[in-house]
C-alpha cells in the first residue's frame, strides 16, 4: 500500500467517538488509577483507530473493520509489538463499551494478538556505567546534580519518571532508603547505597540551595528551578554518554537495566529484584535472568580454550 493510500486511509474523527474515547480514559484513571503515561498510550492508540474508522460509529464497529486496521498497519510497516499493544487498548474499551455503554458484543472477541518475540533489554557493562556516572563535572550545581541522580539511579532501578518525580520527604538518607511511587500509585521502599547517599547529601548541601529560585520540593530541580521532565533527563543522559564515550545502546531505562542484570550477574535473588523494580509479575522480572545468562554465554565464547 502506497503511502497516499495511507493517508486516505486516516480521516477526521467524530466528535461523538472521541467523546467516547475520553470518558473511558476518565474511567480508567477514576477508577484504576492509571499513571499519565499509560494513558497518554491508550488515548493514542485508541485515537488512531478512530481517525481509521472516520464516520463510523464504535458500535457499527465490526470484526472485519477490525482485520482491515490491522491490513492497514501492517502494510504501513507498524511493528507488531506497537499493534499488540493498541489492540490491548482497543480490547479494554470494547469492554467498556459492552459495560457502560449497553455494547451487545466486542468486535475484537475472536481477534488473536500478533506473536512478538522476546525482546531482551539493552544494557551497559559495569565499566560502562562507571565511566558514565563519571562523566557530570561536580565542580558546578548541575554536574552536582545529575551525579546525584545518575547514581540514584543506577542504586536504585527507579524508572526515569520516577527518579524526576522525587520528592524531598521521600528520600530518607539516615536510613539510606527511598520511598517510591510506581505505577498505577503503588509504594516501594528500595535501599539507595551509600555511594548515592554520599552524593544526594552532597549535592543537598552544596548545589541544590543555589538553584533553587522558589520553593519546592523537588528533590532534583531543574535549572529553572522547578520539576524536571524525562525528555530533558533523558538528554542529560545523552549527553554524559557522548562524554564517557559510551557506544552501547542508549534507552531512558539503560540504567534501569543495568541494576538489575548487574544484581543477578552478582547473584541476587529474583524475587527481591522483583520488589526493587517494582515489578507486579516476576515474568516482568525474569527478562533480566535471559540477559545475564546471554551475557554468560558471551565470557564462556571468549575465554574458554574449548568454546
């Protein structure tokens, strides 16, 4: 399918479907208490099927109409896993749709998710991680700071959107932990180390007070003096990677990863892996055993006279 046909393919959507999609996403954050960005994902996905669907209401929606958005993606080159997640999306508002909205059937009853593999996360090496929280100059309150929160996170797991959600009250540095909140509100309480603890004191003491204009309490301020976002994290990361020469491949988790697969490389059990990451299912957790034994495989392949 050429990409004009594409195009013809997405048209205005209807006001009343939209409505829909936004009383759902209303429900699912009242009810659920879906963090923002589970959210921001479903309102997407769903809003792309109906810009699929046009004038067609939700409840002429049919099986085939269904078949022809999935024709419609793969031809457009859409990866799977992208599509197995908007029809998670689509399945769950169908559902809603059936329990608020008097919807006889789902269009999606008989639809099969796409088989994706499994995708192993992309980590760093110990060296490279210390040649990256090596990187920030912390001769100056930024460097200061994303020192701090770079080996915060690196003690910690904590997902990039939490690390720059923190709060002052959630960071206890007598006890050396941290309390976090995680998806969908649930609370973790994760130990930071003392190398974090050092360098969250130091930078407390010595960075935060000048770069604070006004009050809050953000742990982390940005430059501004306010809350920072991931995207401007993210970046940050970027950058010290460049200086540190990293060459691995970079993801706003890469640090996330690398704390657990470094944990159960150093033999740490699952389980309290599990609570660290904040993982509901240790499925979740699992992924990381994959990426320890591949990089196991790697050193037997190099070192072993008979490899």
């Amino acid at each position: 399918m050429s990409t004009s046909n594409d195009e013809s393919l997405v048209k205005q959507i209807d006001p009343r479907n939209e409505t829909l999609i936004e009383e759902f996403l209303d429900n699912l954050y009242l009810e659920q208490g879906l963090s923002d960005n589970t959210i921001s994902s479903y309102r997407n996905d769903l809003i792309k099927f109906a810009q699929f669907i046009g004038e067609l209401q939700w409840a002429d929606v049919q099986h085939l109409t269904v078949e022809a958005y999935l024709a419609y993606r793969t031809d457009a080159g859409l990866k799977s896993r992208s599509t197995a997640r908007a029809l998670s999306a689509l399945k769950r508002f169908f559902q809603y749709m059936q329990r608020d909205h008097q919807l006889t059937d789902s269009p999606l009853k008989n639809i099969a998710q796409p088989k994706i593999g499994q995708s192993l996360p992309k980590t760093l090496t110990e060296t490279e991680v210390d040649a990256l929280l090596s990187a920030p100059d912390v001769s100056e309150p930024m460097g200061m700071r994303d020192k701090a929160m770079l080996e915060l996170l690196y003690a910690t797991g904590l997902r990039v959107s939490e690390l720059v959600g923190l709060r002052m009250e959630q960071v206890n540095l007598r006890q050396g932990v941290v309390l976090v909140r995680g998806k969908g509100g649930k609370e973790r309480l994760v130990p930071m180390g003392e190398e974090a603890q050092d360098w969250i004191l130091r930078f407390l003491q010595e960075g935060r007070p000048s770069m604070i204009k006004h009050a809050t309490d953000f742990l982390f301020p940005s430059k501004r003096g306010i809350g920072m976002t991931r995207q401007t994290f993210w970046h940050r990361i970027k950058h010290y990677a460049i200086l540190a020469q990293v060459v691995s491949p970079l993801s706003p988790h890469t640090l996330r990863h690398a704390f657990a697969t470094h944990l159960l490389n150093h033999g740490a059990d699952l389980r309290v892996v599990q609570m660290m990451l904040g993982h509901s299912d240790l499925s979740t957790t699992q992924i990381y055993t994959h990426v320890a034994s591949e990089r196991l495989k790697s050193l037997h392949q190099t070192h072993h006279p008979r490899a």
